[in-house]
C-alpha cells in the first residue's frame, strides 16, 4: 500500500461533509462498498460519497475527518452494528478488497479503520475511566480531569527474507492456512530496537542466527494497528528447528520450487518478489 501523493492529512473537518466526499463507513471491521455490476468486464469496488449515505437515512455513531484527496474531504464513519446492507451497496472485510478497490482507495479505507479502531477504543480514560475529549490541533484525546493524551495506537513489527545462498527461509505459522508460507515476522518487545527484534524473532521461531541486516521497507498495515518494517538478512549459522508454538514448518527454498505464499497487498510478498527478482543472495548489497 502507497500514500496517495496528493493526501493533505487533516484533523479538523469542515462544517458540513460535501455531498462528493468519499466516505469510508464500517460495520464494525467491515467496509462499506458499491460491487462492480455483474457486467463489468474488470472486477472493482468504489467508496460510496456523503451524499449516497446521507440520502440512505445512515447515520454514523461517530465521525471521523481523515484529510483530503484529490482536493475532497475524506471521513471515516462507524454505523451501528444492525445496519443492514443498503441497496447496492454491502459490507466487505477489508482484506478481501484489495484488487477491487483502487489502490489509493485501499490505502484511505486502511488508515479509516486505524483512526475508527482508535477512536471506539478511546472513548474513556485509561489512567481515570473519565470521558475523552477530542484535541483540535492533532490526532489525539485529551482527558479533561487528568490531562492524560492519548494518540492512535501503532504497533511496530519487523518482517526479513533470510536467504543461504540461492535460497530463502519460509515458514508456515499455526495462523496460516494450510500450505500458506512466508517470511519471518514478529511485534517489537518493549525497550528493543528494530535489528534486535530481528535477530530474537528468527532465533525464537525457527533457530537460526542472521547477520548483514539491510533495510528493505515499510508498509501500514491495519490489521488491525500495525507497521511492519521489512528487512534483509543473511543466514549466519543453526540449523531450522521450528518453535511449535507459533511456527509448524519451515524450510529453505529456490526460487523456482516456492511453496504457497502471501498475496501482493503485503510487504512480504514483496520480499519473497524481491528474492525471486535478484537471486537471493546476490541480491544483497553487503
């Protein structure tokens, strides 16, 4: 996912939402799409407006202004959970929409559902359980009774493509579905920097030591709260002995024997393309 070059984040919204503002509404984690007709030769997905969902009598729980694209205000809405399906338009999990909806429009209606998420989380103190007030100079609560801030909750992870030579360690996680393999990823621990998550994660999951650390890149990803943050690395030594905790399986893989792996909305599909691209390790700069 990219940041559409032309997105102006915003955190106070107009008066009034313009009848052509994109409106990116959840039913709880589901997003509210208008299908492609039956006929359309290319399957897409649109973002309804405003106007649409104001003329359908829906009314958000709460509101949220995300900034503008295109010159458009664009806002993230929560419907109440019995809102049925309007005609023409249905509820769709977000992850099943990538393809479908451009990529720009992924991208919005992901940042959408890490601002809603935040905002129906936040609702009351942490620290005093007194009602949360919104800031108007960033994106952020304020507690009124004991000044407690606080922001949109993003949970750093680290994901890396080890490769030994021309191949690449996979491993499927207890999450996966059958067969689904990919690289190694896990969530930063408190106090640790991001090579050290690295190395601990590849160590606990499947055993092995990894040197020549490369940033690779970074992807939002709103599932619900992270940012994955993608790395290279090369085998340093060990054997694979899998945790069988997190990790089932995992092996060493050519580019032309791959197993199945993730779809190209994430970061680590990129890794995987990239290994495959460059030849593994040759593909290193170090």
């Amino acid at each position: 996912m990219s940041t559409p070059a032309d997105f102006i984040p915003g955190i106070v919204p107009p008066e009034t939402a313009p009848p052509e503002s994109p409106c990116f509404a959840y039913r709880g984690n589901r997003l509210l799409v208008r299908p492609a007709p039956a006929s359309a030769e290319v399957p897409a997905a649109t973002v309804p407006r405003a106007g649409e969902l104001q003329d359908l009598d829906l009314r958000p729980v709460r509101r949220q202004f995300l900034g503008r694209a295109g010159g458009l205000a664009c806002f993230a809405w929560e419907l109440p959970p019995e809102t049925p399906d309007p005609a023409g338009l249905q509820f769709a999990e977000l992850r099943g929409l990538w393809g479908l909806l451009s990529e720009e429009q992924f991208w919005l209606a992901g940042r959408a559902f890490q601002v809603m998420d935040w905002d129906r989380t936040h609702q009351y103190c942490g620290r005093c359980g007194k009602p949360m007030q919104a800031k108007t100079d960033e994106r952020a609560k304020l507690c009124p009774a004991c000044a407690l801030v606080s922001y949109p909750r993003v949970a750093p992870a680290i994901i890396v493509a080890v490769v030994r030579d021309d191949t690449i360690l996979l491993a499927r996680a207890r999450r996966f579905p059958t067969a689904l393999y990919s690289v190694i990823a896990g969530f930063v621990d408190v106090g640790e920097s991001l090579e050290e998550c690295v190395h601990r994660e590849v160590r606990e999951e499947v055993g092995v030591r990894v040197r020549d650390l490369a940033y690779f890149a970074s992807q939002p990803w709103p599932f619900p709260h992270s940012l994955m943050v993608a790395f290279t690395a090369r085998h340093a030594g060990g054997e694979i002995v899998v945790d069988d905790h997190e990790i089932v399986d995992a092996g060493w893989y050519r580019a032309g024997e791959l197993p199945r792996i993730p779809e190209r909305i994430s970061v680590a599909r990129r890794l995987i393309d990239w290994f495959v691209e460059t030849g593994g390790a040759r593909g290193l700069s170090h």
